[in-house]
C-alpha cells in the first residue's frame, strides 16, 4: 500500500546480525551472576600474588633508590672537592680549615669548613662558612641523601649540629697539625695544608660520608660529624701516635659502602669496611657501619 512504510530484513533501522534481544531464564540469570564475580579461594590467590610480587619487588625498589641516592652523594663531594680547590686558588694556594678555632676553648670552637655557630649551643650557619661563596648559602650541598636519620639538638647535645652528612679530613688537608704538631692551642688549627703539600692528589683523602654514633638511655643513634677521623691522633711533633687511636666517624652508609672525595677531584665508593665494638658515647660504631677504610695507618689521609 502507496505510503506504508515497510520494514524488511535489510532495513537500515534494523542492525544486521544482531539478535533480538529476549527474556532470559532464571537459571540463565544466575549463571550469569555467578560467573560475574571471584569466589573466596581466587580472591585469595589474586592477594597471594599481590604479596609474593611486593616480596620480591619492593627490596629491588629500595636498593635501586638508594642507588640512585648514592650517585647524587658522589656527585655532592666532587663538588665539596672542587669548592675547596677553588678556595685554595683565592687563599695563596691554602685549603680551607677544617676548625679554625678548635682549641680556643669556650670563646672559640664556633668555625668549621662548613658554617659559624653563635655559640656552643647553637647549630651551624652555612651562610656564613668559608666555602659558601662556592656551594651557596643555603649548605644543601652537604647534606647527603641517605643520612636522614640521625638526632638533632641543641645545647649540650648540639655537638656538630648543621654540619650535614660530610666529613674533612681534619688532622692532615683541614690544618697543618702535621706540620705543628697536635696539642693545645696549635697554630697548625688556623689554617688548611697547601696544596703543593700533596704529594698524591689522588690517593689523599679529603671528604667522606660521615657520622658520629652514640647512645643514651639504652637507644644508639647519629648525631652529624663534621670530620673524617684517621685512624690515629698525631702527637706533639705531628707524627701519628700508635698508642692514641682515634674514634671512627666513617659512615658506611650506601648498602655497606662509604664515598670518599679524594684531593684530585674523583669520588669513588669503598667497602673495605673495619670497625671498634665501642667508643666514648657509649655506642656499638661497627654495628652501626661507622668505621675506617684501607689500612690501619693513616697513609690515605697524609700528605705523602
């Protein structure tokens, strides 16, 4: 009939190949809603997986982070390094101090080669050390990513507050107790060794990661250290004393190795880890992986 519209089985309004849609059973409807979901024992499969796969994953995250943090450590003490060049080339060839008022008793000990304190108390100020004008004021520069946990404070427990995670070496490159010998009131504290006075730039060591251990109460904790110790204390004539060992300050801190900033300018990691079972703050240095490299010797610290 002229005007009756008239639907075939190829009309554009009906899709081809698609079925009509139709009532379903109730034993279709609950296969269905079975099927849509887990059952107890897959859910539990599911987190069996989960778990395993953190197990083995998570431990490789944290060693690749702490990687990843130990290569911006190497890459701050190439630039302690280099600042300290510098300051040698602007200072008639002379390194910077490492304390430059150590032994001035209670109206010094206020000067380190990373910042000026107002007094025993108090932290120190980047902005005002001798090497600010090289790394910035602000001493991000020295503060190594992995050495986070460590105590701060103030008044008698400041000790080295502020100085970050970087130890110099103090006894031979920060001074010239080697040269004046290491007792009180040495003039061999006012300034840094010169740096024709380093027979082997690269076999010297200048900075390291550093920290100091101690207890109290029964709780061992860091506390920041502003010097690498060598091994042994000089004596009076600047020679190194056998019978004075020194307390390790040495922080084998990247996955059980330390970086070392070496006079000529190269970072490298060292593993050859040695320790004390104690020291004077009452804490365990070896069980906290704070301890000495190479020989027993001071022959990586001298000038020789």
């Amino acid at each position: 009939m002229k005007g009756e519209l008239k639907h075939d089985r190829h009309s554009p309004d009906r899709p081809r190949g698609r079925r009509q849609p139709c009532a379903k059973s109730s034993s279709s409807r609950a296969d269905d809603s079975s099927g849509g979901g887990f059952t107890l024992v897959e859910l539990l499969v599911v987190v069996a997986i989960v778990a395993l796969l953190a197990t083995v994953l998570v431990p490789s995250l944290r060693r690749g982070l702490e990687l990843a943090r130990a290569a911006v450590c190497r890459s701050q003490l190439n630039g302690l390094v280099k600042a300290n060049q510098l300051y040698a080339s602007d200072n008639e060839g002379y390194y910077v101090p490492a304390a430059s008022d150590i032994w001035w008793g209670v109206a010094g000990n206020l000067h380190r080669w990373h910042g000026v304190r107002k007094d025993l108390a108090s932290p120190f100020d980047p902005s005002r050390g001798p090497l600010a004008r090289y790394v910035g004021a602000d001493g991000k520069i020295r503060q190594c990513p992995s050495f986070r946990d460590f105590r701060t404070g103030a008044g008698a427990a400041a000790y080295e507050a502020g100085s970050g995670g970087y130890g110099y070496s103090d006894l031979y490159v920060g001074s010239q107790f080697w040269k004046t010998g290491f007792f009180h009131n040495s003039p061999g504290q006012l300034r840094g060794a010169k740096r024709s006075d380093v027979k082997d730039p690269a076999g010297t060591v200048m900075f390291t990661d550093a920290a100091m251990p101690q207890a109290c109460g029964g709780r061992a904790y860091y506390v920041e250290e502003s010097f690498c110790y060598c091994p042994l204390n000089l004596d009076a004539a600047g020679k190194p004393d056998p019978r004075s060992p020194r307390q390790p300050s040495i922080h084998f801190r990247h996955l059980g190795a330390v970086n070392v900033g070496w006079v000529d300018g190269h970072v490298d990691p060292r593993r050859d880890f040695r320790s004390v079972r104690s020291n004077i703050y009452g804490a365990d240095p070896q069980a906290m992986m704070v301890g000495w490299f190479g020989p027993e010797d001071n022959s990586l610290f001298d000038l020789e």
